[in-house]
C-alpha cells in the first residue's frame, strides 16, 4: 500500500517544535512525579499514557525529531496548566477531555505511521470523537471497579448512588462537547495543512495479507425455520404496538418513547431490503427485533421485577449495536482504496464504538428520566444509580466482543452489499 499519505503529515521535523515538544513532555513528567509524591494515581496515569503515545514514534523509529506539533502538546498538558493556575471554574472539567481526545488522534495517526492500519483524516477525526467517548466510559468503568475492589474513593465517595450518577452524566455530557468540538478543530487543521504535496511525509511498509472474511447465515444455526423467524418477528411486532398504546394511555414516557423507536427499528430491515437491495435474512431480522423488543418490554416494568432482565437487554442490544459498526466499518474498508483496516483494527474499532454509543445510550436514558420527572409524568426509572449504569457499560462491551470476536461472519455479505452501495453512489 502507498505509504504516501496526508494524517502523517502531522508530524514534524525541526529543530523549533523539538524543543518546544520535548519541553512539554517535561511538564508531564514533572506532573506524573508530584502525582506520585501526592499519592494521586490519575495524573501519574495520565503522564504515563501521553509520554508513550507522544514520544512512542522517536523512541520507536529512533528519531528524537519525530514528534507531534508543539501546540498538540500545550492541548494536552492543558489539565496540568489549568490545575495549576486557574481557580476552580466549570471550564476547568472540559480541559482533561478535550485533552484525551487529542491523544486519541496521535495514538490513530501513530497506529498509521507504525502499522499496515491505513485512514484519511475525515475518518480519523470521526474515530477520534468515538474513542473519546469510549475512553470516557472505561474510565468510569476502572474508577468505579478500584472503589468496589480497592477500597478507593475514586467515584464511591459517600453520596448517594443517584448524585454520583448524575455527577458521572455531566462529565458524560462534557465529553461529548469536548469530543466533538475537538474533532471540528482537528477536521479543519487537516484541511488547512495536508493539502500541500511538499508537507507529506512518506512511510514505507509492507502491504497486509488480508484472508477472505468467512460468510454464514444465521438463519440456519437458529434450527427454526426461515417462516418461523419472520412470525417471531410479526408476533414481536404486534407486542410492542400494544405497549406502545399502554404507555399512551398510562402517560408514560420513557415507555412511549421506548417503544416507539424500538417499533420503528423494527420496520428496518425491511426498508433496506426494499428501498437499498441490502439483504436482511431472517435471523438477522429476528436478531434485531429481539433486541429492542426485550427492552422496550422492559421498560414496562420487567426491569424492576428481573433484576438481571438489564443484563440481558444490554447485552443483546449491544450485540445489534457492535453489528451495525462492523458491518459499516467493514463497508468503508472494502469501499475506500485510501482506507485500511486490518483485522485487530477492526475488532477494536468494534468496541469502541460499542461503548461509544453505551455512552450515549446511558445520557438518553438519564434525560428521558429527567424530562419525565419534570413534567409530572409516571415512569420508571431507566437509571437505578451508578451501579446500574456501570454494570450496563460493562456488558455493553461485553456484548461488542461477543459479536466482534465471533459474530461478524453473519455479516459479511451485507458489509459487501453496502460498499457496493457507497461505490456506486459516491465511487472514490
């Protein structure tokens, strides 16, 4: 594969941004050390992974010139500087994650200068924005798991399950700002200064042998026949119609509106079918309308009498989620010449966007919440405390690995339907 291309443009080499860069990676040494000294273990986290991901192409190809541009490193020393000098302000909660996305975009431009993975920036920028909020999530994930395990007090501090998650929601909600306001930024520094042959750098590396993605039906493991599944599907159908009308009538929101989406979610496949030629076999079909089926049904009350009915309805509904982000991945992958994604990339790109969209999911959830209390309306809570929306978390990555490490042979031909699709609407 052409070694020539524009995300690797971004690093530079003069003498200039090597003594600036270097400089602020002192400053996060010197954060990670009095981090040490303190006995706080997240800046000395922190420090850790931006030296590596900063300094990892010099101390890899052995070129202490190799470095990003000094002003990516001011972005992410920003918590540092801030702690220091600011007084306690709101501003301050937006710096560490406006920080960690740009060191989601060096570790993707550095994947690219070091390994067969091959992306354009627009790509890079949307996948910046997705690891942002799946770092987000395994933070919490790791902070709360060290509080039940460790004995911390990293978010188990002594309030209330239900003001930590709200606390927990806010710092969601910053990150999706931080996240895409820093992809808007890193979209328009690539069009400003990739467009110049002379500022490309040139990689040489060998092309990936890449097997032939293995292709099944689902529909013939299942042992039920293909007509069985469609009434499964029809029967699922009419159910959530009627829970649809029950949460009319009991002025219910987080009811209508879950079970209005999950009604319209199941119409899809046959939308693609119909309007986009992508074939949707039964079992795909039947895979998806299961999904959303349990939740919605869920929501009218099976969350609290099954405690582990949340489990199951994470699970299963991040397995048709982790589907729909191999499946376009792996579209754009065999679309795009400028695009390659081997097979570790793809699995991990899978996830992230898994616990991408849980994010995501758990904010929908907290503002339906929100909205339905504020309005006088009965409902029951799809949030039960933080507990309830880390354990979600963490089986919505479970859910994203179970389809990512065995499930993508199901979804082989229509990933090579829908490239076909964008090569005849878009070509490349």
């Amino acid at each position: 594969m052409d070694g020539t291309d524009r995300l690797t443009a971004l690093f530079v080499r003069s003498r200039p941004n090597t003594v600036l860069s270097w400089l602020f990676v002192a400053v996060l040494v010197g954060s990670g050390l009095f981090g040490a000294q303190t006995g706080r273990y997240e800046p000395v986290l922190f420090a850790l992974l931006a030296i590596a991901i900063v300094a990892g192409p010099a101390v890899a190809l052995r070129d202490p010139e190799l470095l990003p541009p000094w002003y990516f490193l001011a972005l992410i020393c920003l918590p540092v500087v801030a702690g220091a000098l600011i007084p306690r302000a709101p501003v301050k909660a937006f710096f560490p994650t406006l920080a960690l996305a740009t060191l989601g975009l060096l570790a993707m431009v550095e994947l690219q200068l070091l390994t067969t993975l091959r992306l354009v920036p627009w790509f890079a920028v949307a996948l910046t924005v997705l690891l942002t909020l799946a770092l987000a999530a395994v933070l919490n994930v790791l902070r709360w798991s060290a509080d039940v395990l460790l004995g911390t007090s990293f978010l188990l501090d002594g309030r209330s399950q239900n003001a930590i998650n709200a606390a927990v929601m806010v710092e969601f909600v910053q990150v999706v700002v931080a996240g895409v306001v820093a992809g808007v930024v890193f979209r328009e520094y690539f069009r400003r200064t990739t467009d110049h042959p002379d500022a490309r750098m040139k990689i040489s590396l060998p092309a990936e042998d890449e097997t032939p993605a293995e292709s099944a039906v689902i529909s013939d493991r299942l042992g039920v026949s293909a007509t069985r599944q469609r009434q499964l599907v029809r029967a699922m159908q009419v159910v959530l119609v009627g829970t649809l009308a029950y949460g009319v009538g009991a002025r219910r929101l987080p009811l209508l509106i879950n079970a209005g989406v999950a009604l319209a979610i199941t119409f899809l496949p046959a939308v693609l079918e119909r309007d986009y030629g992508i074939p949707i076999e039964p079992g795909l079909a039947l895979w998806l309308t299961s999904a959303v089926f349990f939740h919605a049904i869920g929501s009218a009350g099976l969350y609290t009498l099954i405690p582990s009915w949340d489990t199951l309805t994470h699970t299963l509904s991040a397995t048709v989620v982790a589907a729909a982000g191999y499946t376009a991945f792996r579209a754009i992958h065999i679309h795009a010449d400028s695009v390659h994604l081997p097979p570790w990339a793809t699995f991990s790109l899978t996830v992230v966007f898994v616990l991408a969209m849980g994010v995501v999911w758990e904010l929908l959830e907290f503002f339906v919440d929100r909205s339905a209390r504020l309005l006088g309306l009965d409902t029951v809570p799809a949030q039960h405390g933080i507990d309830d929306t880390i354990v979600d978390l963490v089986f919505d990555g479970v859910g994203a690995v179970l389809v990512a490490a065995w499930g993508t042979v199901y979804l082989t031909n229509i990933a090579e339907r829908l490239a076909v699709l964008l090569e005849n609407e878009y070509g490349d």
